[in-house]
C-alpha cells in the first residue's frame, strides 16, 4: 500500500468507498481516517471560538461556584513607541475564571471597536493587520464600553503587556490600579520545554491556527491557548501573584559586562530616561543573593543600585 505522494487517499478507500465515507463521516473523522496511513500530514484546526457568530457564553469547562472575571485584552496601534503612536483597535474578550480549580470556565463577551488615530496609518501597519485609514475614520472607542468590560475584572491578561499596558493607560484613565499579566514574560517557558513564545506558533504547536493580528481574534486565540494548556495557565497566575523587584545595577564597570549577561541582566542604553546600566527583574526573596552577588562584582555594588518592587498592580507600567 503507497505510503506517501498525491493521490493516497485512493489507496486508502478503493473504488466507491472514498465518496461512501465521506457521506457517512465528519470533516475530521476522514482525515484522521487518512492520517492514520501516514505520518506524513498533521491536522491543524482553526481556533473555535474565532469562528464567527460563536453563540456566547461559549462553555470551556464547568463551573465551580467562585467564578471571577478576567479579560483578555489586545492593542493593534500605528507603531511601537507610545510616545508617539496611537491605538487604532482594541481588543478584549471577558471570560469566566474559575480560582479553585485554575481554569476558564466560559467566554462571557467580545469587544472589538476602531479608533481614528488622526494621522494617516503607515503601510507597513496596513500590511500586518489589514486596517486602513478608511476602517477607523471617525471612529473612536466607546469609553463607557471599555470602562463596563473593566470594572469587574480580576486581572488583565496581554501577550506582551509590556507593549499593550503603556498605550492603553495612555489612551484611557482610571485603570492604573488594576491586575496585569503577561503570557509572553510572565510565564516560564523553559520549564514546558516551548522555546518560541510567538503567539501564532504557540496555537500552531497545539494543532491550531488563527488570523493574527487583529485585536479581538489575538485575544481569542490566547484565550484559548490557556484553555488547552492549563498548566501554562496557572503559571501565568501563579507568576502574576508573586511580588518582585527590578534592580538597576548602576555603576557597573564595562569589563563587568560578561558576567552581568551571565545572569540575566539586561543593558538599558539611556533611552529610558535614566542613565545607561543594567538591570534585571528578580522574584523579591532573591534579593539579599543579588545584592551580595553587585558587592562581589564591584566595589559598593549593591549601595549604587536601585531597586524598584513590583507588583501585578504596577507591573508592565511605562517606565
């Protein structure tokens, strides 16, 4: 029996029983019926939730009785620096979070709306999400819209908050004290042996794909990455919950700079706004080891560092 090359399908099922299987079984049932002749193809499967007209609350799993509220939330923008650029299109999906159990529970809404940034967008822009300056003219994002999605939420879940956080506190008030998480940098990847952290590759590495880079859909899809791996999800939390501090290693002399590497540090080249150093974020019962290990670098190491403690509340904030 042929095992690879076009046409094996009719190998598979000889004479009419191709078109008599394909009568009587699903889309996927035939496929897997000829993936199991060959290693050759892999099934991948839309997200199901980014299907649309998805009737909602969409179930993922039971309930529990202490369901929270968390959102999943998503900027698209006319560039990367929010000093200068604008949000065209937000993007957010309220689930129900059960914290017994760690699991979403339900899809509750999806928001979804434009916002004319007042500048023509860049090419470059249009080309990756397929937003035009003729989508968001004279659009703007219902703030009482944003405000309900918000109010009750728990914790706000981005794939790089980072990014995300300092365009949307720029654009809307009265968020700055709410709960942030960062799926991209918030979980340890290491420990599930994922080394690409791209959220389109991490569907793909669970058998499913999306169209990335429009707000709501991104929010959906990782939505639902957390709903299939649940031990990721509850690292995120778990990582989101613990205090720590960003150590600003001042005064570090250049040939220190192999060693500072070694450990993680990393080189903020002045456009911050402070002086050249390095720094890194460390869990907060690790400092007493990283002020040892500055005065062991250099003279006086820990005493020229700062120290700046972070919490989900003010994490992934503009510097």
């Amino acid at each position: 029996m042929a095992n690879s090359g076009k046409g094996q399908q009719l190998d598979f099922f000889e004479d009419n029983q191709f078109e008599e299987a394909a009568s009587t079984l699903g889309l996927r049932q035939q496929l897997e019926a000829i993936l199991e002749k060959t290693d050759d193809f892999r099934i991948i499967e839309r997200v199901p939730i980014t299907k649309r007209n998805i009737s909602l609350p969409y179930p993922l799993s039971g309930k529990n009785g202490d369901e929270v509220s968390i959102v999943f939330l998503d900027t698209e923008t006319t560039g990367l620096s929010s000093n200068t650029e604008r949000i065209i299109e937000l993007g957010m999906v309220a689930a129900s979070y059960s914290p017994s159990t760690q699991r979403l529970v339900s899809i509750d809404r999806i928001f979804s709306e434009y916002e004319d940034p007042g500048k023509p967008i860049p090419e470059e822009i249009t080309k990756l999400t397929g937003i035009s300056d003729d989508d968001v003219k004279g659009q703007r994002i219902d703030d009482q819209a944003v405000k309900a999605y918000l109010d009750s939420a728990e914790l706000i879940i981005a794939h790089n908050a980072g990014f995300d956080r300092p365009f949307f506190e720029k654009r809307f008030s009265g968020f700055e004290d709410k709960r942030w998480a960062c799926s991209l940098k918030g979980v340890d990847w290491k420990s599930f042996d994922i080394n690409n952290h791209r959220q389109e590759e991490l569907l793909h590495g669970i058998g499913y794909f999306y169209e990335a880079h429009r707000a709501s859909i991104d929010c959906l899809a990782l939505a639902w990455f957390m709903h299939i791996r649940q031990d990721v999800f509850a690292n995120l939390l778990e990582n989101a919950s613990q205090n720590s501090v960003v150590v600003h290693a001042f005064g570090a002399p250049f040939e220190s700079k192999d060693r500072l590497k070694v450990r993680g540090y990393r080189w903020d080249d002045g456009s911050s706004g402070v002086n050249r150093h390095w720094w890194k974020e460390i869990p907060l019962e690790g400092l007493d080891e990283e002020k040892a290990f500055l005065d062991e670098l250099f003279a006086f190491g820990s005493e020229k560092a700062t120290y700046v403690m972070k919490t989900a509340e003010n994490r992934f904030k503009k510097a």
